[in-house]
C-alpha cells in the first residue's frame, strides 16, 4: 500500500489555493493582536488546525467534495512534515511527532465539531479555551468564536464550483 503522502493530487492548484487561504488566514496579525491567540509556534499552528477542521468539515458535507478534503488533509501533512525537518527535527523523530500532529488536529477537530452543533456558543468558547488559549484567556474566546461561526456559516454558503476551484473566504477580522 502506497501511503497517502506519496500519492499526486488530480487537483495540485485547487489544494494549493484552498491550503493557502487556511494559512494565509490563520497568519493574520489581528489573532494575535485583538484576539489574544499566543504568537508562537502552537498559537499559529492551533488557528492552522482549526480553519482546516472547517474547511474540511464542509468539504465533507458533499460525498463529491470528499476526495477533495483528503488532498488538503495530505498537504496539511506534507507541510508539518516540512516544517518539522526545517525546525531542526531530525529523520528519525519526524514520525513520532507527525503522530501527534495527527492526534491532535483529530482531536480538535472532533471537539470542534461537536461543539458547533451543541446549542450556543458557550461549548464552542470552551473548547476554543482549552485548545487556542491553552484554558487560560480573558474573555476573548467568546469573541473567536463568534468569528468561527460566521467562517461557518461562509462555508456553507460556498458553492461546490467555488470550492473545486480553490476560492474560499473566511470572515475579515475588525477589531
């Protein structure tokens, strides 16, 4: 069996476009600034984990967009992977942190999920709590997520054309 991470996309510009948006957004200076997310290596990679946990959750709502989301997943793959050997991570080590890379994206992604559907947004900011802000903040994960249910509701609205061709946006951020 050949693993995932060696398999070529059908769609190279679409997974390109769609994992550059997800990166692009959770790099904005206003989640760290206005938002209180910490400015490090987590902080980043927790708003990384959490826009791909939407943007795939949408693509998984159409059985044709399913195949789709596995690309993006494997790109997200690819570039801890990369990340990790940049940081100095050597050959040997790279599994057992993809490992938990993969544990925790799951894992935060299923809290995620679970949290967008109970009623209010009191489970949603409790999770984003414990996972963004490390379960110490001073109110301001009320105010993300406020903004992961509109990046929600934006998702839903995309159509299938606009996501097969890599054009997703996600809320602006006011402060």
């Amino acid at each position: 069996m050949i693993s995932p991470l060696f398999r070529r996309s059908k769609r190279p510009g679409t997974i390109s476009a769609l994992y550059g948006a997800i990166v692009a957004q959770a790099r904005l200076p206003a989640f760290y600034r206005d938002y209180g997310v910490p400015d490090t290596v987590e902080g980043r990679f927790e708003l990384i984990v959490l826009h791909l946990a939407l943007v795939l959750d949408r693509l998984a709502a159409q059985p044709e967009l399913r195949a789709l989301g596995q690309d993006l997943f494997d790109q997200f793959c690819q570039d801890m992977d990369n990340n990790l050997r940049e940081m100095g991570v050597g050959d040997l080590a790279v599994p057992k942190h993809m490992r938990r890379v993969g544990e925790a994206f799951y894992g935060r992604a299923q809290a995620y999920r679970a949290a967008l559907v109970s009623d209010g947004d009191q489970a949603l900011a409790e999770s984003l709590k414990r996972n963004i802000y490390a379960g110490t903040e001073d109110g301001r994960a009320h105010r993300l997520a406020d903004y992961v249910c509109e990046a929600v509701r934006r998702l839903k609205a995309l159509d299938e054309a606009g996501l097969v061709n890599g054009l997703i946006r996600f809320p602006s951020l006011s402060s």
